[in-house]
C-alpha cells in the first residue's frame, strides 16, 4: 500500500528521498506543493519519520503520508503515525499548510489513517494538541476522537476503534 484515497485527498506515503526533499524544502520534478508547503511542522514531522526510519527500517503502513488535494494536485500537509504499534495503540500526528486549514482536510485524513489501523487490529489511535489549539481539538473530534485527559499543556486524546467512537445520529 503506498496510497489511501478520500474523498478528496490522496494521502501517499513517503520514502527517505521524498522526506529529504520535504525537510530540505526542495521540490524535486514532479513534485507539485501548494506554495506554502513545507510549513515547520512538516519539517518537524518528516524529521522524526527519517529518524525512525534510519534507526528501524522501513515504517510502512505505520510511516508519513503527503496530503495531496486532488481537485489540483498540490501536496497540502502531512500526517503520521509516530512510530510502531505498541500493545494494540499507535500515536498519530498531522498538519496542513496554512492555506489548506479550515476546509476539513485534516479530519477526512485522520478518518484514513484510522482505516490503515483498523485493517492491522490495532485497539486505539491517540494524539496530542496543545490547550490553546482549539482547531486541531475540533478536528479529532470531527474524526472520532475524544479527549482523555490533559498532561501540562498538551490535551491527549483517543478513537477507540471497533466500537463507535462518535454519537450516534438520529
């Protein structure tokens, strides 16, 4: 598996030469990026995949994945799992170049990234946000999330899949 279809993302996972690129902020040919695409936290976020990557192999399904709009092409964001399953569990992580926010991209992503885990037997997807980050709390909400408690600054939360996670509709 190297891509995951939404709606209207596709979320492709990457390798050591496109995370180079990204951390470089280098677009090589054929790479389309939205103009303010790599933002830091891309960077932050590919670094650790490289890491990971350097010291345990190859992380896939449980890599980095480039957000890409299909309505143009362009690579918007990135989204992750940090690091390797542990004990039915993985952490997730995601970010959107500014010019993507507030579209819902980031929750239909995370909905994708929740499928990958599902399909491998994992019990619990968590992620962490800061307090005052009140769109990424809105936004593991909107993809099933909810939050569990709270460590200093940061916010952790949780899907628990294979039971429903969000309210049901009437």
């Amino acid at each position: 598996m190297t891509e995951l279809q939404t709606p209207r993302l596709c979320l492709h996972t990457i390798d050591s030469a496109e995370g180079e690129r990204i951390v470089g902020r280098r677009a090589a040919a054929g790479d389309v990026w939205a103009e303010d695409f790599p933002f830091d936290g891309d960077v932050f976020g590919v670094t650790a995949f490289l890491r990971a990557t350097a010291a345990h192999g190859e992380q896939r399904p449980f890599g980095h994945y480039r957000i890409t709009r299909t309505a143009d092409g362009k690579a918007i964001g990135g989204i992750g799992f940090k690091g390797q399953p542990v004990d039915g569990c993985v952490e997730v992580g995601y970010g959107l170049a500014p010019s993507a926010r507030g579209h819902g991209y980031a929750a239909e992503a995370l909905e994708a990234l929740l499928s990958v885990a599902t399909d491998h037997g994992l019990s619990r997807v968590v992620a962490d946000t800061t307090g005052d980050n009140i769109a990424s709390q809105g936004t593991l909400e909107r993809a099933g999330f909810r939050r569990v408690g709270t460590n200093g600054e940061f916010h952790r939360y949780e899907a628990l899949l294979g039971t429903p996670s969000r309210p049901a509709q009437p």
